[in-house]
C-alpha cells in the first residue's frame, strides 16, 4: 500500500474511534509497527492527530459553543442515564447549583419531588423548576447567551463566588485527562470555574462523546471534581487510565430503545 493511501486509511479509522492503539492499526492496515508508528508521528507532526496515553485520538477542536437545539438529539440516552446517575447524590434540602445544559435539564426534571434550594445559570431550568413550590430557585443573572439561553459575565460570577452549595454540577462539551475541562470562550470558561468554586461536592456530567475534544479556554483539570459522571461508553482502557490517574469516574449504563 503507498504511504499516502495508508495515511488516508489510518486517518479515517482513527476518526471514527475514540481512542486507537498502534496494535489495532496493525490489525487494520497490515503495515509492521514500525510503520503505523512512523505514520503517525507524520499526522501528529501537522496537527491531523495526537498521540496520548495508551494510544492516538483524532483532533477534534471545537471553537464555539453548540446551540441548545443543536445538542438537543445528541446522544441523547446516554445524558438520561448521566442525569439519572447525578439526581443520587442529592439529597432533601440541599443547596444546589445547576449549570447550563441539556443534561442539567434532564437532571431537574428528577430532583422535583425534593425540598430544594436551587441556583442556575439556565433560563430553562429556572422556568421549570419555579413550578414547584418545594424547590426554591434563583438564577444568577447578567448577559443571556443566545446559543444556550443561559446568563454569563461578572455579576453571575460573583454571585456563584459568595455561595456555599452542598453539591454543584458543571456540564462541558469537551474533557480530556491531557487537557482537563475546556470551553470555547474566556467567558464561558470563568462562570463554570465559578460555577464549582465553593461547593462541596463538584461534580462533572460528560457524557462520552465529548471525551478527546477541546476547546481554547481551560475550565479546570479533571482532578478538580469530587466525581465525573460519564456513561458507559466511555472505552474501557479510558476508564481504567483516569481511574489509574487518581479521578474518582461513576460510567452510568445507558438504556437501549426498546424498539
């Protein structure tokens, strides 16, 4: 096989992967070891790969933050499973924090039978949770963001700062152990670190297909989290390298359709 169709070959496996070992390149291509890693040195030298722990991941930048109907369908078992696993760990008349997101709706819908001091950065989990009289809401205000209708800037910064939550929940759309928690903008990156600041527990929600993806701005590393809850399509050999590293991991079992 020439040297440009074996790249092209390695390129669209490993895009279609989450994490790819030199071995099962190997397997796929059937070049010698000393090839595929010859190859790969190639991709990661202009940017098309990199190489991390226990193998090589596609680069998958994202530079601006998806809308709050563009996630909507987006692995959308696997966040149900992700919030079920989350509304666990609350308990009656904790203080909470929710950040903004599809998950963290899917989360308020299962903690509305509690007695609940709740305080979001989401107009759609606001909204919702006031129809309850059990949970007492406040939201942080300042700018609303048009892709995720949440509110942004310093003022919620500061309100998040000088609050001492029992738990909170930060969402993302791109974690790795390489690169920690990474959002598209200064902004965004400065509420979620606000978001966790104080809380007691900090726990992240990521569902799987958001692992390996980065954005510009650091959130925190992923040490920073009392948990992660993620679901179990999270490769195995992931799992057990974070778990190797000290991050404490719950996979939630994501429900297969009945169809």
């Amino acid at each position: 096989m020439k040297g440009q169709d074996r790249l092209e070959r390695i390129v669209e496996f490993i895009r279609g992967h989450n994490l790819v070992t030199v071995e099962q390149l190997v397997e796929f291509i059937g070049s010698s070891p000393a090839t595929i890693r010859r190859d790969l040195i190639k991709l990661d030298n202009v940017g098309t790969i990199s190489r991390v722990h226990g193998g090589v991941v596609f680069n998958r930048p994202i530079t601006s933050q998806p809308t709050t109907y563009e996630k909507l369908a987006i692995n959308h078992a696997e966040k149900l499973s992700i919030a079920a696993q989350a509304a666990q760990l609350i308990r009656d008349g904790d203080a909470v924090v929710l950040d903004a997101g599809t998950t963290m709706m899917e989360l308020a819908r299962r903690i509305t039978h509690l007695s609940l001091r709740v305080i979001t950065v989401d107009l759609h989990i606001a909204l919702f949770l006031s129809a309850f009289k059990n949970i007492e809401v406040s939201i942080i205000g300042g700018r609303i963001d048009d892709s995720s209708q949440s509110c942004t800037g310093p003022h919620g910064c500061l309100l998040l700062q000088s609050v001492y939550p029992d738990v909170a929940f930060m969402s993302c759309n791109s974690w790795s152990l390489e690169k920690g928690v990474t959002t598209p903008t200064e902004d965004k990156a400065k509420l979620k670190q606000s978001v966790i600041a104080n809380a007691r527990q900090k726990i992240l929600l990521a569902d799987s297909g958001k692992y390996h993806a980065w954005s510009l701005y650091s959130v925190a590393p992923l040490a920073a989290f009392s948990t992660i809850i993620t679901d179990n399509h999270l490769p195995a050999d992931i799992a057990s390298g974070l778990r190797a590293e000290g991050i404490s991991l719950t996979t939630a079992e994501v429900e297969v359709p009945q169809g």
